[in-house]
C-alpha cells in the first residue's frame, strides 16, 4: 500500500510542478505573441482545429487506464505491462481511424482544408499514448520533480524550434513541428527517468479491476474536453477559421497561467487526494486549503489581463491582431471566474467520486456548447466569449454545491471562503480599468499603458489581500515555517 502523503510531501511536489510550468510559462509568454506576430489568424485556427480532433480520439485511446495505474495498490508488472500494450494498440487504431476519415472530419468541423494537416497530425497520438505508463509510474510514487525538468526541456526545446521555423518563413509547419518535436522529447525522456522497459506480456483479465475506475472517470473526461475544445469547433463552423485562429491565439495566452499553476497542482493533488482515503477533515482541509492558494494566485492574473486587454493585444500580438483585445479580455474574465473550481476535479476524481464528477462535467459541456453555439449563430465571436462568461458563473455556483455536498461543507461558507480572492482580484481589475481611464490622456502609448496598468495592479492587489486573507497568508506563513517537521505533524497544524 502507497505510503501516506503530508502536507510536506504534497507541497515539495506542487513546488517541483510549479517550478517547472514556470520556466515554461517565461519562455510561451515570449514565444506565442512572436508567432502570433510571424503568422495568420488562419494558421493558427487550422492547427488548432485539428488539434482538438487529435486530442479527443488520443483521450478515447487512453480508456483512462493509465490513471486507474495511479491509484492501483497492487501495481504488479503485469497490469502495467497489459495497459501499455493496450494503450498502444488502440492508439494505433485512432490514428489510422483520423488518417483514413481526414477528409470527413475535416468538413464536419467547417475547417476541410485542414484535413491534410489531420492526417500529419494523427502519428501524436500514438506519440502521445506510449509515454502514459511511464509518466503515471513517475505520479504513483509521486516523484514530480523528474518530470517537472523533463517538461521543461522539451516545451522549451519545442517552443525555440517552433520559433525559429516561423521566422524562416514556414508559416503553419512552425506549429506543426512544435508539437511533434515536444511529444517526441517528451516520449523519450519519460522511459529514461522512469526506467521502465515494455515487455510483451498481455493478460486482459489484468484490465477488469482497472475499468470500474475507468468508466466513471472517462465519462467525466469526455465532457470536460467538449467543454475546453467545443468552443473551437463551433466557432471554425460558425465563424470561420479567420476567428477561430483569434480564439485559438487569444486562449494560448490567456490560458498560460492556468497551465503554470493547475497543470502541475492538479497533477499532484488528483494521487494525493487518493492517497488520504476516508479522512474526510484531512481531504476537506486539504481541498479548502489548495482551493485558496490557486484563486489567490490565478484569479489576479486573470483579471488583471482582462484590465490590459486593449493594449496588450496590440503590444503582444501586433497591429494585424488588435482587433481581437476584447477576445482576450473576456477569456481572461471566462477563467477567473471559475479559478474557485480549479481543484474540484483532482478532488472528485481522487476521492472516487465518479458520478459526480460525471454528470458535473456533462452539464458544463452542454451549457457551454449550446450557449457559445447560440451566441455565435446570432452574434460574433464577441458575443460567443460573452455567453461563455455566463455559463462559467453559473459552472461557479453549480461545482461548489456539488463538491460541497461531498463532504458537508456549508455552500455559503465554503463559496465565501473559496471566491473571496477571486472577489478581491476582480476590485483590482476594476480599479486598473478606472485608472487607465482616467489617465488615458497621459498615457497615449501602449507600451505604458501596459506597465503603469500593470505595477498599480500589483500594488493594489497586495494591499487587497493583506486586508483580506491574513488568515490564509497566516497559515501558509505557519506551513513554510514547519517544513523540517515530520508530515502528520503538519498536518494537524494546518
């Protein structure tokens, strides 16, 4: 049986991932508004039209059962060898299933001239699937910190190289070999640190205990894909690939503050809340706790950026993109308000909470799909980000009385202290927007409306939350304090 995890031991693995997404985060905060800059809004919508179809079919590839080997207490080599071979194998089908039907995907989607790139493209999954096992070994024995300089290097490699071929003049193939050269690096390095060697062993009735974790959880993984990659879809069949490119350039970097923090919390928290079994106080604290520090540390971000949005834009993107600052305003806006929700699935996905999350999950995907589809057939784009504002308000309310319920957490409590942050940071982008307003006439050049929007952000948001959330800052002040005493130590204290 794993060994149980502490605060000490969650934290040093949130810090690794962290640290990570990072360096990763200073290095896509300068490469994406280059390419953005070196390409079209409809190279961009190509790409990213056939991205969505690759990672959906590479998710149905997965089954979910190289997650259920996270949490698997046996975890002898014979399971892990049988769902290597039958993640391959299925990833194998999916690509030859997108590279034979590349041409009616690629119409369905309202995007056919991206169908050649379908059939390129569909070689990722196989590239993607076949380093799942070694990675959810690296994660059940929670050693993050390989992996957080793995990630690293072959975003970084990726995103350089990505780079250098738009510059030269390669126009789509940039985006194309970015994500190739990443999926490869990463394959390569996954096996070298975690040592693990295939063997054709294939036993199914290995698989059966795996697929009661599985069902639950691919489900609740289906919907939330829908509801991340449908507004990109509907958005190409509606609009066209001119603003699906907008959206897809505007939401690469909006989202990359997401991908610093929730990408690597997540990726530790889902085997750590498993991990915690029946203490129901020790995962209701632990949630409360993670829950605050990703709102306190997203949401200003988020918000902040919806603050600068017009002339951020203009200075990131270039002149042949400012048309779309209220684009990446208003996704700016669209995640912040869910930034509360941000450990809710690694919560229910670790307490074994399926159906929840499942029907969770659904709901989300139709609201999100039928009111971006709406608004987009009777409006614009514009309109399609506004009604997904909406929908991630009414998500805010409906997650927290589900997760609440779980473990009978007052609603109005647990929200109060939950959003609190998210309330604070969005007093602060308001004030930034009054501000930039009020000195519009000083302020003519982007550049400074960028900086002068940006330090009193900064500082207004700091004093914010010293007001606010003494208590939180307090506690995690207490934790860094304790981090040389044993793990249940801490753990009673937080």
């Amino acid at each position: 049986m794993p060994p149980t995890q502490g605060v000490k031991t969650i934290t040093t693995n949130v810090g690794w991932s962290v640290l990570s997404k990072t360096a990763t985060f200073g290095l896509k905060f300068v490469t994406v508004p280059i390419l953005a800059r070196l390409l079209t809004p409809e190279d961009f919508g190509a790409v990213a039209v056939a991205l969505t179809v690759v990672q959906f079919l590479a998710m149905i590839g997965g089954a979910g059962l190289t997650s259920a080997l996270v949490v698997d207490r046996e975890g002898d080599e014979e399971t892990t060898h049988t769902v290597f071979w039958a993640n391959l194998a299925m990833a194998c089908l999916m690509a030859l299933a997108l590279f034979w039907w590349s041409d009616e995907l690629a119409v369905l989607m309202g995007a056919a001239e991206s169908a050649y790139l379908l059939r390129i493209m569909a070689l990722l999954i196989p590239l993607q699937l076949a380093g799942d096992v070694a990675y959810s070994l690296l994660a059940r024995q929670m050693n993050f910190s390989k992996d957080a300089v793995l990630s690293t290097v072959s975003e970084c490699a990726a995103a350089l190289l990505a780079v250098a071929l738009a510059y030269f003049g390669f126009g789509v193939w940039a985006l194309v070999v970015q994500l190739f050269s990443s999926a490869l690096i990463r394959l390569v390095g996954l096996y070298f640190i975690s040592g693990y060697v295939p063997r054709f062993v294939m036993k199914p009735r290995k698989l059966v205990p795996l697929l009661s974790f599985t069902s639950g959880i691919m489900g609740s993984e289906i919907a939330n894909f829908v509801t991340f990659q449908s507004p990109m879809i509907v958005i190409a069949r509606l609009l066209g690939l001119s603003d699906a490119g907008a959206f897809s350039a505007a939401n690469r970097f909006a989202s990359i503050p997401n991908q610093v923090v929730l990408s690597a919390v997540m990726g530790v928290l889902f085997p750590a809340f498993r991990l915690m079994g029946d203490d129901r106080k020790r995962r209701s604290d632990a949630l409360m706790l993670s829950t605050q520090v990703t709102t306190v540390l997203l949401a200003p971000a988020m918000f902040g950026l919806w603050a600068i949005a017009e002339p951020a834009m203009l200075v990131l993107f270039g002149p042949q993109w400012a048309y779309a600052w209220p684009v990446l305003g208003l996704l700016a806006v669209s995640k912040a308000i869910v930034t509360p929700c941000s450990t809710f699935i690694p919560y229910l996905k670790g307490t074994g909470h399926g159906q929840v999350l499942f029907w969770s999950a659904v709901i989300r995907a139709i609201a999100t799909t039928v009111a971006i589809a709406g608004a987009a057939y009777w409006g614009d784009l514009v309109d399609a980000m506004v009604a997904l504002c909406v929908v991630n308000a009414i998500t805010l309310f409906g997650y927290s009385w589900a997760v609440f319920r779980v473990d009978d957490i007052p609603f109005f409590k647990g929200l109060m202290t939950t959003s609190r942050s998210m309330m604070t940071a969005l007093a602060m982008g308001l004030g930034v927007r009054l501000f930039l307003h009020a000195f519009a006439s000083q302020l003519t050049n982007p550049y400074l409306q960028v900086a002068a929007g940006g330090i009193v952000g900064a500082v207004l948001y700091g004093v914010l939350v010293l007001i606010t959330e003494r208590a939180l800052l307090r506690k995690i002040f207490q934790m860094v304090r304790r981090r040389g005493i044993a793990p249940e130590s801490a753990i009673s204290s937080a």
